[in-house]
C-alpha cells in the first residue's frame, strides 16, 4: 500500500463540513484503495475489543449504517454527509496532524453493514494525497491526531464506488472503519533513495496506475504514472549502475506508454504525443509508441509523418494488423478513397491499451508458430497497403 501528496491545512474535524470537498461526481470520481496484501498478524485482542465497541455503537437487524448517517455524535467530512467521524479516543493535539504529502501509519479495521471484516492492517502505511487509498481513508486521517482512534463511516462515493472489491466487498458498499493514527513522518525525497529502492516505489505507483485505469479511473491512472515517473527522474545521489540505468530506463518506457493510453482515454492528444516522443527519445524503436504517434499525426493531417512513423511501427513488427488498418486508411485517404472504420477489436494497441499493455510490460513471450499464423494471417488484408508502402519508400 502507498502514498499521496499536497492541499491545505485541515481544521478540527467538527470545522470539516466548512472546507470539505464537494460530493464526487457519479459512483467514477473516487480513489480507489488497493487490494490489500494478506497480514499474518491477526490482531485478535484488537479485533475482540472492535466488535465490542461496534456492539455499543450498531443497532441489531439489516440498514444499522443508515441511522448513522444521521445520528448525534458524528462530525460529518464532507459537504454532502456520506463521509462522517466519531471521536473513540483523543490524540496528542492540533499541532499532531499529518498534512498533505507526509508518510502516515495507521491500523485499520472495517466492516460491512452485516459486520463482515473486510479490512485489516496493523499497520498500514501511505503517503497522503497519493491517490493510494480511497477518498474516506484520506480525509479522515487528515482530520485525526497522533495517536487519536477514531470511527469513519463512509458511502460508496468515498470507498469503493458502483464496482465495489472483488470478492469482498459488493457495488455500492458503505464501510465503517476503526482507525487508530499510529506514526507521522516526511516522506523521503526521491533523490536521497538508492536506485534499486526508486525503480520498487516506481513500480508500485505504476501498478496502482493500472488498477485505477482497470476501474476506468482514467485520471488517478495518468496522476499515478506521473508519480511513478517524477521518482524514476528525480536526479540520484547514488548514481545508478550500467544494469540499474537500464532498468531505470525500462521503468521509464513503460509508465511513459501507460500514461499515453491513459491520456487518450482521456482525449488529452497533445499529452499522449509528448509522452509518445519521451518514448521514443528512450526507445526510439518502440511499436506502442510509434503507433500511437503515427495515428494521433494522421488524424491531424500529418500524412508524411504520420506515414513514416507507422511505416517504422510496421517494420518492427509485421504481423501487428492495427498498424497495417492504420496505415491502409492513411493510403485511401491520401488517394482520395473513403476511409473504411477500424473494428474496435483490430485496435489492440490503442482501444485495449494499458491494461493489456500493463501485462505485456512485464512480459510476453510470442511463440514462433504464433508468429507464422499472424503473418498468414495479414498477408492477404496487407497486400495494397505493402504496394503502396513500396511506391512510397
């Protein structure tokens, strides 16, 4: 699990309701939390005395979270109500709140409105405003002291959304959590860690970056990845061996290339050709990104470029039929022909991008008769644009 970074201080949680932020839009404006990694501690003290204070606090029988919603002795974190906090035991004071961009622990625990356990973490350690954990999480932690303990109940808005957590928790869940403020630290700079340590943190951004685009979290996708890449660029005290910068690089292509897939689901095109160019100033012979490029300056009516980056894409890789459907429309248009629509299917490169494209980073292994039958394949669907290519090299 990991971090987050940069707002304003917070008041007291009962001054919340003055500066909280506005209700997500739709069940796709919020951050999602991580699957959690399988704790070996059980914390069954811990739990035991969780229940008994859930006893105290939750009426018997189904709907026990709608009358907290409602009821005395919550201060709500939010403008709209559906994120709310009640004081269990008080901290160490106002000047002992994390702010934004500080490493913070926290032990977790969480329930279902049936009082399913599905969160525990003894120690559960993020960054704030990384985007690491859900909304609810990253509010209420903001408005708690050292060492305060504190109940937030959360609506799906601020948890897990409409999508909900395979297999644990369902669509449109409320949650409560028991959350105790254990530890407050500056986050390192990135610059200070050792390579090895700045190639794992990025890789983990850049995982939370595909969950977030799995989810169509497109925005939290494309924010993750440019962390990933701002720890990957940071300039190292330790200068990084030949096999390290190698790997730094590797690192580098691969967050560049997911946040270019983020970036046109997002239709930010003149972001998805900048990271298509730092890209190819790493790797200059990388398909993703010359495809991406040659199609972005094709549909702007860069034919010559456009045609020269997917003629290189082509080259690298033969048998790939985007490319080929790409550059086929590109030679109708340029003789004046009507432009046949690409089948969704046939876009592997563009429409199924980083996920599909997250799992082939971390590596695909394309067997020789695999090979054979794409290029059987193609051969025929190829022949007119292969004609045109030659008149035009």
């Amino acid at each position: 699990m990991g971090g987050a970074r940069q707002p304003p201080e917070r008041a007291g949680a009962g001054d919340q309701a003055q500066r909280a932020p506005q209700q997500p839009g739709g069940g796709r404006a919020v951050t999602f939390l991580l699957p959690h990694t399988t704790m070996e501690a059980p914390l069954p003290r811990e739990e035991e005395q969780f229940r008994r204070r859930l006893a105290r606090l939750l009426r018997p029988g189904p709907g026990r979270f709608r009358g907290l919603f409602a009821a005395a002795g919550w201060a709500d974190l939010t403008v709209d109500g559906l994120l709310r906090k009640r004081l269990v035991r008080a901290g160490q004071g106002e000047a002992r709140r994390p702010q934004p961009g500080q490493e913070v622990t926290v032990q977790l625990l969480g329930v279902l409105e049936d009082g399913s356990l599905v969160e525990k973490d003894p120690k559960l350690t993020f960054t704030l405003e990384h985007g690491d954990v859900i909304q609810a999480l990253e509010l209420g932690v903001q408005s708690m002291q050292l060492g305060e303990m504190s109940f937030l109940l959360t609506g799906f808005l601020y948890a897990y959304g409409q999508l909900g957590r395979n297999p644990d928790i369902p669509s449109g869940a409320s949650l409560l959590y028991e959350v105790t403020l254990l530890q407050i630290q500056d986050s390192p700079h990135p610059g200070l860690l050792p390579p090895s340590v700045r190639i794992s943190l990025s890789k983990q951004k850049r995982e939370r970056g595909n969950f977030h685009f799995e989810r169509e979290e497109f925005q939290q996708a494309v924010r993750s990845y440019q962390l990933a890449l701002s720890i990957l660029d940071s300039p190292g005290a330790v200068p990084p061996s030949p096999e390290e910068e190698e790997e730094l690089q590797e690192h580098q292509v691969k967050c560049l290339n997911n946040c270019a897939a983020a970036q046109l689901r997002l239709q930010l095109f003149e972001e998805v050709l900048a990271s298509c160019n730092a890209v190819l100033c790493i790797d200059p012979n990388n398909v993703k990104a010359l495809y991406r490029k040659g199609k972005l300056l094709s549909e702007r009516g860069e034919d010559k470029e456009a045609m020269n980056t997917l003629k290189r894409a082509l080259q690298l890789e033969p048998t790939t039929k985007a490319i080929h459907a790409e550059l086929s429309k590109l030679a109708k248009r340029q003789k004046g022909q009507p432009e046949p629509p690409i089948p969704a299917a046939m876009d592997k490169l563009s429409i199924q991008d980083p996920l599909v494209q997250a799992a082939v980073d971390q590596s695909t292994w394309v067997t020789p008769w695999k090979l054979l039958f794409g290029a059987v394949a193609v051969a025929l669907g190829s022949t007119v644009t292969s004609i045109f290519l030659t008149t035009q090299s």
